[in-house]
C-alpha cells in the first residue's frame, strides 16, 4: 500500500512483517530496504517527517512507536540479508541437476546371482560348494544312480549324446584314480553325453571320497527339450547331498523349508509330495508357498497355492552301493532345483529364453 | 491315467468330492493333473510316476484312494459294477485247464505266463454305457469284442487282445521268437519287419500279433467274426520295451508292460472280460480258460525293521498304522520274531503281484511314508560330525575374475554351450570339434570350443536390437577332445567412455581391451606379456596373445571383418573380443605366498626423457633397453607420449618416458641418479640408435 504514516507504527509494522515474508531473492529484500528504510520516500522518513511536524501529544503518542519499527525494520532486513546470503551459491557452481558420469559398471546375469546366492546360503549351512565337469560318461550320469540301461527312467530326461566318444586324459587320469581307490566299481569309461543332471557330481565325489558328505553341486545341465516359454535344452542345477549317520527325510524338509525362507523370504512355508526317482528312496517333489497369493490360491499356482520347486529323496541304497558306501551304516539325502526356475519365481520372468538371449535391457534390470 | 469317478467309487466308497480325492492324492503320491467333467460324472486325471504300472487302472487308482482315505476296497468279484450283478460274475467258473485251446510257449524267458479262451461271439456295437466309459478314458469304440478287452485293461491294468479264431492257421497259438525275415502286418494297417529277438504271437504258420505291442491285421476282429480267442498274459518288460523302441510302436499295452505288469492278473481279466460278455450279452465262453503258466514265483518277503522307519524318515508312525497301510495296499503283513530281525522288532512283508516296485525294506518305507503324511515330517537338520571341506577353487577364482570385469563396465552373459558348427570353426584351433550325436537343431550342433562365439552372438543380438555400445563378459567351460576347460571371454563395441552431455566421445579400441587385461593380470596376481597374435579371426596388428611365464593364456584383438559379417553384426562394426584360458592362468600363476612390500622411506625423484626411435621399433623394446641398462633403484618406466608428425623426421617417432627413481635404503643423490640416466642414454643411442630430444 501506499505510505501513509497516519496508520501508526503498530499497523506498519504487521505490514512489513508480511512484506517481509515474501521476501525470496537479494533483489526483492532490496527493494524492501528501500521502501522502508530508504533516505527518502520510505516508511520509516514518512513515520520522521511526520514527527518533525507533529504536536507533542502526537509526538508522545507514536514517536517511540516509529523508532521501535525503524530499528526492528532494520535489524530484521540485515537477519535475512544474512539468511539469503548463506543460500547464496558462489559464481562457479556446478548444475547439480545434469546427470553424473558414471563409471561404467557391469550387471550381474539373473542365473549368475542365484548360483552366488544359493552356494552362499548352503556355505552358510555348512556345505561345500562343487562344480563338475558337463560331458559325463553313462555310469556317472545313469547306471550308479540306479538307472541301468533300459531303465524306463532314463526316458525322463532326453540325452544329448556325442557323436565320437572321447577319452580326454584329465578324465582317464580320475577314472584310474577312481579305480585305485574302489577296485570293484568298474572300469573307466569313455565320455559320451552331455549329463542329464548334476547329480553325476553326487557318484564322482562320494566315489572319492569316504562319508560324512555335505556338498552343493552347481553347473548347466543338458536335456533335448526344444525351446519354448518354460524350457531350454541347457539350463543350470543345483545339487545338494548329506550322507551321514542318521540323516532322516525330516532333515530334508528342514534344510529345503531354509533355503526357500532364505530364497524366498521369511515365512514361506514347502510342502512335500511323494514321487519318483530312481536315484532316491523315498522320493519327494517339494513345493514351496505361492509367492504370489502366499498360499491363497492364483493363477500363477493354479490355484493350489504350492508351486514345485525341486526333486528330492533319501538316497537309494543302490547308489551307495554304486560308490562303495555301506547302506547299512549311511543314510543320505539329495535333491535337485533347477537354477531358472527360481530365477522364474522370485523375478516374475515369464520367458526362460529371455536368460539366453543377452538382451542388455534385460540384463541390465540386475544388480550387482 | 484319466480315471472316472463312478468307475472308481465302484471298488471304493468316496463321497468326497474330487476336488477333495484330488486334493489329497497329490500329497500321497498322485499328482491330480486335470479335472474334467463328462456328463454327470467326472474324468479325473493323475500323473502316474513311472515305478507305478499298477496304479495304470480304476482298481489301482482306487487302492490308494482307499488307503488314503483309510476305507476298505471291495474286492473284484463282488463289486465289479452296478450295471450287473454279482451272480453274473460269478457265473463264469474260473475252471482252468491246458486242454482246449493248445497254447505252445516256446519263449518262456519272454513270456512267463499266457491265457487264452475262446468264445462265441456276435460281434456289434457295445452298449452305451460301455462305449461312454471307453471314450471317458480316452479310448474309442470299436465293437463289443475289442471293447472288453480295453475296458478290462481300463479297470485291472491287465492288457488283453482277441484274436478271429478262424484266421489262426491251425486253430492254435504258438508263444516264439520272430523268424528271420518275418514280418507281420500290424493293426494299425503298417507292414513290419521284425527282428529275431522280437517276441510274437503266432498261429501254426505265422506271426499274428507282436506279443505285448500290437495285434495283426489279418486276424483282426471283424463283423464277420464269429469265435475269438481273448489274450491274457505277461511279456517281460525289457524286450517288450525293446521291441517297441526298435518298431517305434508304443500303445497302452506296451506302456504297461514295458513298466511290468502283475503276473497274476491274467486270470482275473479273463474271468472278467468272460463275464463282461456275456453280461452284454456280445458271446459266450466256450470250454475252458487255458492258462500256460509253467513257473509260478514264489514271492519273496522283505524284511522292515522297525526302528529303520523312523531312522530314514525321521517321524514316528505307530506300529498299527504301518501294519493297517501296507495291508490296504494289498501286502501281506507278519509280525518278524526278534531273532529274525537281528534283535530289531519288526515285520516280514510280502508285496502283491501288482507292486513290481518292491525290493527293498525303503521301498517298504517309503508306502508306510507316503501314506502317513509327508505333512507329519518335523523339520530338523542333519548334524554335524567334522568340520565342511572346502569348496571348488574356481569358484572364488571365477569370482574374483567377474568382478574385476563387472567393475569395468562389462555385464555378464551366459549363453548355450552347443554353437552353430560354422559359428564354432574358427575358433577349433586344429582340434576336431566335439559334436553332438542328436542335437536340438544345426543351431546347436557342436560344444563350443571358445566363449567367443557365443558372446559375438550376444553382442549381435544387441547391436541388432539397437543398442549402440555393448560390453559383455562370460565365464564358463569350453570343450575339446582334450577336455574341458573354463575361460573367462569378454566383447566391448561402441563407446569406449560412457556418452556425457561434458565430454568428447571416443571408441573403444585396442588399448581399452588391452588396459583391462593388464587390470585383470593385476587383481590376479600374474605379470602378463603380450606378442602379435596370429588368430583368423583377429584382425593382424590389432590382436594379441597374452603369456604368464611362457605360457599363452589367452588373446584378445579386433574382430575379423569377415567372422564378425557372419554373424550379422552391422558392418563397419569395429568389435573388440578377448578370451583367457583361467586354468591355464592359475596352473601358471605363482604359487609363492603374497607377502606385503613394506613402505619405502626415502623420497622418490622422477626423469623424463624423449627420444627419436625408428618408428618400427616397439616401445616394449625401448622399455626392455631403458630397464637392462637402468641402476637397481629405477621403480618405474611409463610411456607418456608418443607423438609423430611435425617436427617429426618420416620413419622416426617420438617417444617419453618417465623414470621413477627410489631406494629402499638411502635417499638417492642427484649424481647417481644422473650417472644412472647417462648410462640409459648411452644404451638406447648405441642399441637402438636413438636420439635425445
Ligand atoms: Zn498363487
């Protein structure tokens, strides 16, 4: 408003307070000083001028008032002055809003991240975390884990075979040393498949080594499935096995029900289902909570609530028998979980192709 | 095995839905795959695991509904169906004899057991409620005849043929193996030729039937049938598996036997299929039942400890449960004495004829397991009797290589191990390639020797999917007829510095790639040297081979033109690759333990100098002079420049160096270090002819 010292110094004084509040840059608090405190024209030499003039009952009456407004004007004026003056930011800023320049950083393929991740919850556990070799001879990968030749079983997982059998030394050199160590097993063989599962790592450790065995086995896996949405015909497995003195099917349940809280989060429960494996005895599909409706019953879980995880069991005793063990004296459990189905799951990745591909968009959805 | 509802509560009462049947089979071992409704009744689907061939039937199904749900399972005979009576049934005396028919097994080891009757028969359509049954399950009607004998194999799992008794040359059956050359025309209308191992069924004359695969044409049943021969019996399971592989054949009956079937249900299914014909009223059973069954089994029982249940499966189950589940799955059941279980109580159990998966005391386990309820399983853990060994050494090797190579900006990849054979030939090194008997498809036709192939690929994909700069690393195993091998392969194209609104943009070239590798050689521990590289798919004066201690380790360059248009990269694409052999790198690291350099405590002083060399002569050859000619106390010789152009003679460059100068013992004074510089000088102006500038 106009400068009007008739209002008195109480009344200017709320006006100034409200100018002063929309005070945000040095230009405006300028202007403000000027308009108040100014040598001339302000409110301040409108309040003296008009002093100058006035009658002492006036001059009683709001002269202390205008020497109170002017010293507060000015001390409030230099307070924020202060304040806008710590805001201010020095000539050679930078632009903190351009983006940065990252170094550049890679990502961690989905498959590699829950290899890293499910070896480090069984090393938690106490495990030792193994990686064998991908093209196998029939005996480890079929005939000592209790699938002979014509077992029907074998039609369960569609082999890759080699077109010339191989004998590479480095196998050669294991194979006699299996052979020192267990004398009656057989004779070494040449390599002719691409193995089925990494259970063929079970047979090559237990045959070179006497129990206690607590191992996690990792690595691709070989099956002639062609590709579509849910399969690939190399995808990657983890292995476990204990075999000990009174390993029970209810260690099974209480190891596999960690490694699912630890995949998938506290509280997720599993389920076993009876099923079929040559190599174990008894055999168990195990199925954790769908992580999706957790349990409620979805889509995603056909409705059931339970999504299969893996293949597990007690290890058959003819597998023991197989590497030398005494079924008698050891007792053992195995299991099997394919590495992209639980990329699958925890993900919510609805194509297994896209692990293959390599598509930077994908990838890089990933962390570290 | 798609199964009807009614058909099922026909051996056992559940009124349960089949929601709830299905519900509760999943957890005792049948997987309950779909669930259909036909009519008012319902199909329900279970996944049957191969160790199960019983559980092929209604009367299978039913048992373990039955055990499941702790109800008695009416035994075949009195029950069979509501649609005819018990009477009926019972009508057909099982009166079996070998008069008759004559039936000749001359492959027992093959066929162990063989029924046959013969009937008069008017062959038309089944009634209605037969064929619905059929059709319910999956199986078309045919005529009443050949319905029965699939409806018997519906029920009790037990696969039956008739033959057209008139079309069996000499009226009899002869069990053998197939003659050289022998070949029969099979029903489905195919000409065979079988092989002397196969198993046939044939007349005095010839084959009529591949025993346990299929039935022949030319004694099919047809409209003008008027006497048949029903077939029951057991063909052992791996020559039936045999056969059916060799003849690429698979039928129900083979499935079932192939698995093994029960060798005392012949009888019961002809009895069956006697009774079901008269009941719809197709024929009649004329004589007797002849059934060949020269060496019956003695069935073997199998021992089950008492304490071992609860040893492998680590619940408690009370002895009336075990006894009361392994009875209602039709085994038979003896309290062991004391002295017969080694001090253990326990029992002496005999398997039915049906449970051809019973060997072995876990097989026991495992019925009296399922059937409690894996849901009773408390979870514990195995304990622990010696401290875990360690893992696999590559592992941590592996990731100490990824890192590295993460932190450089590359992302991980991971792709098929089986290449195209093309994409694989370059990068065969004069090996043969390891190539796959049955692969997927040519795209997958041989393991791949190097990385390298499948990361171009990668990087391909990518270029072609528009992206600009790709950096793409992979660790994993490579395979030769030497074995295997796990080598760490990385691709860099594009951008060398990330695009930035501040700065200039270069490409990547070969020193980038070069800088990683000596990065690499650094967290690993090893010094690397590099030589040119002679590669086909390097491009010459842009490759390198990289070597530990005389050893090459891996090689990295420009991609070839040629290799990198092959694989559909974009041309003009300048792809950088490399590939490093790991276990070669660790077998040639060096074994000695780190031990820390302490601090040095004398200060430091830096020369540069800057010659004119011949411009074919390497820096690595300057550097290997300044360093042979260097005092011991030179820490460091670095490249700073390197410059041709002005001022520059043709033929000649310029090169810097800047000399680090320390002593772990003294600080160095200006005079040795200069008599140090003169004695470079001197060595590069007279070895390489070099000229200070
Ligand atoms: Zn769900």
């Amino acid at each position: 408003m106009t400068i009007d010292p008739s209002i008195g110094p109480d009344k200017a004084r709320e006006l100034f307070r409200a100018e002063l509040a929309d005070v945000r840059t040095d230009a405006e608090l300028q202007a403000l000083r000027t308009r108040w405190v100014g040598r001339k024209g302000s409110w301040v030499s409108a309040f003296m001028e008009a002093l100058a003039t006035a009658t002492p009952e006036q001059k009683k009456a709001f002269g202390r008032g205008a020497n109170e407004l002017k010293k507060e004007v000015e001390a409030a004026i230099a307070e924020r002055e202060a304040a806008l003056a710590a805001t201010r930011r020095p000539a050679d800023a930078v632009d903190i809003t351009l983006p940065g320049r990252p170094p550049r950083l890679g990502h961690r393929h989905p498959l590699s991240l829950i290899r890293d991740e499910v070896g480090a919850i069984f090393t938690r556990l106490g495990y030792q975390v193994l990686e064998g070799p991908e093209i196998e001879d029939d005996y480890h990968n079929f005939e000592a884990l209790n699938m002979p030749e014509e077992h029907p079983a074998r039609d369960m997982q569609d082999t890759f075979y080699l077109q010339t059998p191989l004998m590479p030394a480095a196998h050669a050199a294991t194979a006699e040393a299996i052979a020192l160590r267990t004398p009656a097993l057989r004779p070494p063989q040449p390599l002719t498949l691409l193995r089925t599962h990494t259970s063929a790592m079970q047979i090559r450790h237990m045959e070179m080594n006497a129990p206690p065995v607590r191992l996690v086995a990792i690595g691709p896996v070989y099956r002639k499935d062609a590709l579509d949405l849910t399969h690939t015909p190399m995808f990657h497995q983890v292995e476990g096995l204990v075999v000990g003195k009174g390993v029970t099917l209810a260690d099974l349940k209480g190891t596999l029900a960690a490694m699912a809280e630890a995949l998938f989060g506290p509280g997720t429960g599993v389920r076993f289902r009876p099923s079929f494996f040559p190599y174990t005895e008894p055999s168990a599909e195990v199925d954790i909570q769908c992580i999706k409706c957790k349990g409620a019953g979805c889509a995603m879980c056909k409705r059931t609530g339970w999504i299969e995880i893996l293949g597990s069991g007690m290890v058959h005793p003819a597998v023991f028998e197989a590497v030398g063990y005494d079924p008698n004296e050891v007792t053992g459990f195995a299991f099997g979980m394919g590495v992209e189905r639980v990329a699958l799951l925890k993900w919510g990745v609805e194509d297994i192709r896209l692990f293959y591909e390599n598509d930077l968009r994908f990838l890089e959805q990933f962390g570290l | 095995m798609k199964v009807l509802l009614s058909w099922i509560r026909e051996f056992v009462d559940v009124p349960e839905s089949p929601e709830d049947i299905g519900k509760l089979l999943s957890v005792r071992g049948l997987a309950l795959e779909g669930l259909e409704p036909h009519g008012d009744d319902v199909v329900m689907d279970f996944d049957v695991t191969a160790n199960r061939p019983d559980c092929l039937s209604m009367i299978g199904i039913a048992r373990e509904i039955a055990t499941a749900y702790n109800r008695p399972l009416r035994s075949e005979g009195d029950g069979f169906s509501h649609r005819h009576t018990a009477a009926t049934a019972k009508a057909v005396a099982l009166r079996t004899s070998t008069d008759g028919l004559p039936i000749t097994i001359e492959a027992p080891d093959l066929c162990p057991r063989y029924a046959g009757a013969v009937a008069d028969v008017t062959v038309g359509p089944s009634p209605q409620w037969l064929q619905d049954r059929l059709t319910a399950c999956g199986i078309r009607s045919i005529s009443n005849v050949v319905d029965i004998t699939n409806y018997v194999l519906l029920e009790l799992g037990q696969p039956m043929h008739a033959f057209d008794l008139a079309k069996l040359g000499g009226g009899a059956i002869v069990v053998r193996r197939a003659k050289p050359g022998e070949s029969i025309k099979t029903l489905d209308g195919k000409l065979r030729s079988l092989s002397p191992g196969m198993l046939v069924i044939a007349d005095a004359a010839r084959a009529q039937a591949i025993g346990g695969v299929m039935g022949g044409a030319d004694s099919e049943v047809t409209a003008a049938t008027t006497r048949i021969v029903f077939e029951a019996a057991y063909f052992n399971p791996s020559s039936v598996r045999a056969t059916s592989k060799a003849l690429g054949l698979k039928t129900d009956a083979s499935t079932r036997f192939e698995r093994g079937m029960d060798l005392t249900a012949p009888a019961r299914a002809m009895a069956r299929a006697c009774a079901l014909l008269e009941q719809i009223g197709a024929g009649k059973a004329t004589g007797t039942i002849v059934d060949v069954f020269p060496q019956p089994p003695t069935p073997r029982p199998v021992g089950l400890e008492r304490a071992s249940i609860s040893g492998l499966l680590g619940m408690e189950v009370p002895d009336a449960g075990v006894e009361r589940i392994l009875r209602s799955l039709g085994f038979d059941v003896k309290s062991a004495s004391a002295k017969a279980t080694a001090g253990h109580a326990g029992w002496s159990i005999t398997a039915p004829a049906w449970r051809v998966d019973i060997k072995r005391p876990v097989d026991l386990i495992e019925e009296v397991g399922r059937h409690h309820g894996f849901e009773h399983l408390p979870s514990t853990f195995p304990g622990v009797q010696q401290a875990p060994a360690a893992s696999d050494p590559r592992i941590v090797r592996d990731r100490r290589v990824r890192t590295a190579l993460l932190g450089m900006g590359f992302s991980e990849a991971i792709t098929f191990a089986f290449i195209e054979a093309t994409a694989a030939e370059p990068f065969l090194a004069g090996l043969d390639p390891i190539a796959l008997a049955n692969p997927l498809s040519e795209k997958f036709a041989v393991m791949r020797p190097s990385l390298l192939p499948g990361l171009i690929d990668a990087v391909s994909h990518n270029r072609r999917h528009g992206r600009r700069d790709v950096q793409l690393l992979e660790i994993g195993t490579r395979f030769s007829p030497r074995g295997e091998t796990r080598g760490a392969a990385f691709a860099w194209t594009g951008l060398a510095t990330a695009d930035h609104w501040s700065g200039a943009r270069r490409e990547v070239d070969f020193f980038d790639l070069k800088g990683v590798i000596e990065q690499l050689a650094a967290v690993s521990l090893v010094a690397v040297t590099f030589a040119d590289a002679d590669q086909a798919y390097l491009v010459k004066g842009r490759s390198a081979k990289i070597a530990v201690g005389g050893t090459t380790v891996g090689v990295f360059g420009l991609l070839d033109g040629a290799v990198a248009a092959r694989r559909d990269l974009p041309p003009g694409d300048a792809v950088y690759i490399a590939e490093i052999n790991l276990d070669a790198l660790t077998a040639a690291a060096s074994l000695e333990t780190l031990r820390a350099a302490p601090l040095p405590r004398y200060p430091w002083v830096v020369r540069d100098i800057s010659i004119l060399v011949d411009d074919t002569l390497s820096a690595g050859a300057v550097r290997g002079t300044i360093r042979s000619a260097a005092p011991g106390f030179l820490i460091d010789v670095r490249e700073f420049d390197r410059y041709q152009g002005k001022g520059i003679p043709d033929g000649k460059v310029s090169l810097s160096f800047r000399l680090t100068f320390q002593s772990f013992e003294r600080t160095l004074t200006d005079e040795e270090v200069q008599a140090g510089m003169q004695h470079i000088i001197d060595a590069l102006t007279r070895d390489l002819q070099a000229m200070q500038r």
